[in-house]
C-alpha cells in the first residue's frame, strides 16, 4: 500500500501549489510603477540558491541588472522586448560556466569544495579525479567546450525555474528570456567587468515585477495522459 501522505498537503498545499504554477504565465509588458520590494525580491533569488546541481557545483551566477544605463545597453543590444526587459521590475541575467569555468582542475570546484562543502584538500583532489571521469565517461562531454557548456547551462535553467515557480508563489509575474542574442548578452556582461568570459557567460534572462497587460490566450498544456508514460 502507498504509504498516505499528511491531509493537510494533500488539501491545501497541492492546490496551492497548483495555482501558483497556473498563475505563473510568461508575461510581456509590465508596470514599470511596480516594483518587487526588496524581501520579496531575496526570496526569490533564494530559490535560485537551493536549486540543486549536479556534482553540487552550482555552475551559475545571479546578475541583476539594476543601473538603468547598463540595463538600458542589455536590452538594446540583445534584442530583448523593452515592455518586457526594458520596464519590469528586476531584470536578471543568468551565467553558467564555461568550460574552462567547470574544467575539473579549477578554482570554481575548489572553491565549492572548500568553502562551501567543507572538503579536505585530499578529498577535493580525489573529487577532481572523480567528476573528471564523470564529464569524459559518463556524460560525454569533457573536451567539447559548447557541450560542456551546455551541462552547465542546462543547470542554470533549474535556478532559473525555482525563481519563477517562488515569484509566482507570492504573485509576482515571471518570464523566462531565452531569446536574446547570447553573444551580445556575454559581451554586455564583460564589458561591464561583470564576468570575465573566459570562466562564465550568458545562458539565460528572466524579468520579474507586475503584469500591466494580461496574457491574450489563456495557459494551454498538454493533457497529463499525452505526456506521462508509465512502464
Ligand atoms: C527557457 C525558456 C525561454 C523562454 N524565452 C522567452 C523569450 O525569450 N521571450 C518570451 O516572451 N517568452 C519566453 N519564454 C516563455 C514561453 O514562451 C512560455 O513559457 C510558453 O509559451 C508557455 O506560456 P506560459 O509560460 O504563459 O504558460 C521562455 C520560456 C522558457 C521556459
């Protein structure tokens, strides 16, 4: 028998949760007089925080762009929707290592392994070895920098969806900006002496803030039966 889980979550928690998920639409023009107060705005980049990653090595970086000039040159130079990017609230490109940023023999590994993790010197020369093998034989990717870019981006993504799914938990409107001229948005970046493009670089946007006009269709999804198989 599956064991029953708590009424409570099955009563309240789901369907709130479920509705959060239903507000959450990929919104094009928001109310540049609203803006995300300062906690709520932490909360989000939280979520982002404890996304998971694989190997633990949190391949990404938050870069909120608040400096209206900087923010104004992002826009314009990617190509992003200025209703969108131009007027919301808070505008957050999101880095992911390159692959000399993720390459196993360097600082960003270490200083996870150190700092964050607590690891020994020996422990972490052993994990060197260890996500070595992983990248080369397990993932295929070790030696192919837009594949190995490509692990970490892939990364960047899931901080990317925890910090919609939590704006939307406390009704702030979300979208996810994927259609921006990545090149630009890298150079933008470095120009600024945000990143050094050796070691990160774009790998997505999101806009945070308040809606000022409503999505024109309603949210369409598959139905559950199309996309779930059980074998
Ligand atoms: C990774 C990703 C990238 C996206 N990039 C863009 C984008 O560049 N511009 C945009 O307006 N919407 C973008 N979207 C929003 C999608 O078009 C939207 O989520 C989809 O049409 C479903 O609509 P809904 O989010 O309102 O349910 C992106 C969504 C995701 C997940």
């Amino acid at each position: 028998m599956p064991e029953s889980i708590n009424p409570q979550l099955r009563d309240h928690v789901q369907p709130a949760f479920l509705k959060a998920l239903q507000f959450r639409r990929a919104i094009k023009a928001f109310d540049p007089e609203r803006l995300i107060e300062p906690a709520d705005f932490n909360f989000i980049c939280q979520a982002a925080r404890l996304a998971p990653s694989s190997n633990a090595l949190e391949p990404w970086n938050l870069i909120i762009l608040r400096q209206p000039a900087l923010r104004a040159q992002f826009v314009e130079r990617t190509g992003a929707n200025p209703d969108q990017a131009g007027l919301a609230s808070h505008l957050v490109a999101i880095t992911a290592k390159t692959a000399r940023g993720i390459d196993p023999a360097g600082a960003h590994l270490g200083h996870i392994g150190a700092t964050v993790q607590g690891m020994t010197p020996e422990a972490i020369e052993a994990w060197r070895t260890r996500f070595t093998g992983f990248l080369a034989n397990r993932i295929h990717v070790y030696g192919d920098d837009a594949a190995m870019f490509g692990f970490t981006a892939r990364q960047a993504y899931l901080a990317l969806e925890n910090m919609l799914v939590a704006a939307a938990l406390i009704k702030v409107d979300s979208c996810a900006l994927e259609g921006l001229d990545h090149h630009e948005a890298t150079s933008v970046l470095a120009g600024a002496g945000l990143i050094d493009p050796e070691l990160d670089a774009f790998a997505v946007a999101a806009v945070f803030g308040y809606r000022s006009v409503d999505p024109k269709r309603p949210q369409a999804r598959r139905p559950l039966e199309e996309i779930v198989t059980w074998a």
